[in-house]
C-alpha cells in the first residue's frame, strides 16, 4: 500500500484532527508544517501532493505510539531506522503497539472486515522474517485491518449482504 494512503485511512479511522497528527508527527522528534500535512494526506493526482516515504511515516507510527501509549523511558522521542524497509508486517506491529491490541481484538477487528483468519495464521504476521513460520502481510490484508479499524473504532454499522 502506499503510505499516502494509509495515512488518510489511519486519520479517519482515529478521527485525528491536523493538530493531533502535527502533534503526533511532533512527539517522534518530527516539526511538520499544515502545508506539509495537508500535502502528504492529498491522493497522487492532487496538485500539491506530497510522498509521504518510508522515514516519515515511521516517524508518524512512532508517534502514534507515543501518543496512545506515553513516552518510553527518558528517550527522545526520535524514531530509530527511519531509513529502514517499512512493511505491511512493521506498519501493523506498531499499530497494533500503539492501540494495544490483544490477539482477540485483532482477530474482532479483521472479522468486522469480514476476514475470518485463524490465530496462527495472525500471529504468523508478527513473527521475524527469518522465522520458518513468518508470513508477509499483504496489501489486502491491511486495507482489511484499517477497514475494520475504522468500523470498530467510529462504531460504524456494517450493512449486511
């Protein structure tokens, strides 16, 4: 998926405001200006987009963290490996963190997206790559979890088929 997208997709699902999530950006060590902000949340063939890479949405999930969950320690705040390969698994590990989501809320959050997925198969996304039982997370995969998310923290009535 696209960072860009998830971005959106997370602001509305957390209903965040571009204060919270300026704050947000802010609370990882990241100053980032309502131009900024405004540029990285337009779609692609918006004019004024903005790419919102790797570096800068850790920064953001890092700071989703420190949000919800407080500050760790007499840290920074500064995201470590900004530069580092940002996956679906990775994006999902800090969201789960941040929101701290047990494996039940996890698998309740992927049923209101109508994904039914055992709990090996769950926590097969969490494992380390090199693990024999690791399982990449793909880009359904997390378009399904932020869908659910969005249903299950804006108690959005699903329609029944």
């Amino acid at each position: 998926m696209i960072n860009n997208d998830i971005l959106r997709r997370l602001r509305y699902a957390l209903d965040l405001s571009d204060p919270a999530m300026i704050t947000i950006f802010k609370l990882s060590g990241h100053d980032i200006t309502q131009q900024e902000l405004i540029g990285i949340l337009k779609k692609e063939e918006e004019t004024g987009y903005f790419d919102c890479g790797n570096a800068l949405m850790t920064l953001f999930l890092d700071g989703l963290i420190i949000h919800k969950r407080g500050q760790k320690g007499p840290a920074s705040g500064h995201a470590e490996n900004n530069d580092a390969l940002l996956t679906n698994n990775l994006i999902l590990k800090k969201l789960r963190i941040a929101l701290e989501l047990k494996e039940e809320d996890l698998l309740a959050v992927m049923k209101l997206a109508d994904v039914v997925i055992s709990k090996s198969e769950l926590s097969a996304l969490f494992r380390n790559k090199g693990h024999k039982n690791f399982k990449e997370c793909g880009d359904q995969f997390l378009r399904n979890f932020l869908k659910g998310l969005t249903i299950r923290s804006r108690n959005i009535v699903p329609h029944s088929n």
